[in-house]
C-alpha cells in the first residue's frame, strides 16, 4: 500500500506489504485465528505471553483495515 497525504503512521505501518482489501482481510482472519488459538493453548501452558502479543496486534490489524476502508485508501 502506498501511503497516502493523510494516512497516520500507523495506518501505514500496519498495511505496509499489504496490496488488496482481500490481503488485509486475510492477514486480520488470520491473526484472529491465532489469537483465539493461544486462548486455551496460554491456559495450558500458563504462559499468556502470546494471547498477551495477538490481540493488541489483531486490534491494531483491524483498525488499520477500519481506517483504509474509512477514507478509501485502497487502490
């Protein structure tokens, strides 16, 4: 994605070697996935260190995806 005149840092950092709406959507499915995975597997474990890491990233993934379609930023 080409960062655009008013697209925050974040924004861009997030969606940085995404090219299509359709990635973006993959990449958000998938990083939810994962984080509802390391739900019981941080249960098991007694580690939360992932379930910790995926959701603030999944957060970030999908208000990325949020903004883009917002100010129409996809190409």
């Amino acid at each position: 994605m080409e960062r655009k005149e008013n697209m925050p840092l974040w924004v861009f950092l997030g969606l940085l070697n995404i090219e299509t709406r359709k990635g973006a959507l993959i990449l958000f499915w998938c990083s939810l996935v994962v984080a509802l995975c390391c739900i019981p597997l941080s249960y098991y474990l007694h580690d939360w260190w992932w379930l910790g890491m995926m959701v603030p990233i999944t957060l970030w993934y999908w208000l990325s995806l949020r903004w883009a379609d917002r100010h129409s930023a996809w190409d």
